[in-house]
C-alpha cells in the first residue's frame, strides 16, 4: 500500500526556520516528480516546489524561491523541505504529493495528483 506520511510542522514565529519531512512507502512503479503543495485557510491549492526524484531538478513558486529548498535522500523515499525567514503568510497545511507528471498550473484538488499524504500544519505567528 502506497503511503506518504509528512511530518515536521508546527508553531514557529515570524523569520524562523522548519523542515518539513515526508517518508514514502510502498511505491512498486516509477513516480517521479514529488511535490510540496500547500493550503492556506480559505484559499486554493498551491505548489511550493518540485524535485524530479531522478535527476534532482527542482522548482520554486514565487513565495517560496530564496527561503525554501526542496531534497530527497539517497534512496529517494523522504522528501524534504527547508523553510526559513518564514512568514504569517507560509501559514497552511503542507502536504506532499507524488505524480507521474510535471504539474506547475493551478492545482484544482489533490486528487490531482496520482498520491498525496494527510498534510502537516505550519503556524507562523508571534
């Protein structure tokens, strides 16, 4: 059974740092781009960074080029995220996803994605 499971998150104030991690089980085929995607309350869906799971090319959303950086570890199963000089508004539900596909659009729901976990919660605030 395919499982993604975020872990990393919780309270930290303004101009802090976290790392958010996400452990991948279960995976019998290729999936190859892995995703930070994040939902601020009341708002949509939005991609924070991408990493190709083989060739380790990354991408950033204009929020998060310069305070983030995205890796995975060398077995390429726990992907990772490095946050600092955080804000109130990085404040949202983390999740992360994997696809078969490169997706850098409007992300309409998770189910988008091929598989995704339960997300873990990042608060900015003093």
């Amino acid at each position: 059974q395919v499982q993604l499971v975020e872990s990393g998150g919780g309270l930290v104030q303004p101009g802090g740092s976290l790392r958010l991690s996400c452990a991948a089980s279960g995976f019998t085929s290729s999936v190859e781009w892995m995703y930070w995607i994040r939902q601020v309350p009341g708002k949509g869906l939005e991609w924070v960074s991408i990493v190709n799971r083989d060739t380790g090319n990354t991408y950033y959303s204009y929020s998060a080029k310069g305070r983030f950086t995205i890796s995975r570890d060398n077995a390429k199963t726990t992907l990772f995220l490095q946050m600092r000089s955080l804000k109130p508004e990085d404040t949202a539900l983390y999740y992360c996803a994997r696809d078969r596909r490169l997706r850098v659009g409007t992300i309409r729901a998770l189910s988008d994605f091929d598989y995704w976990g339960q997300g873990t919660q990042v608060t900015v605030s003093s």
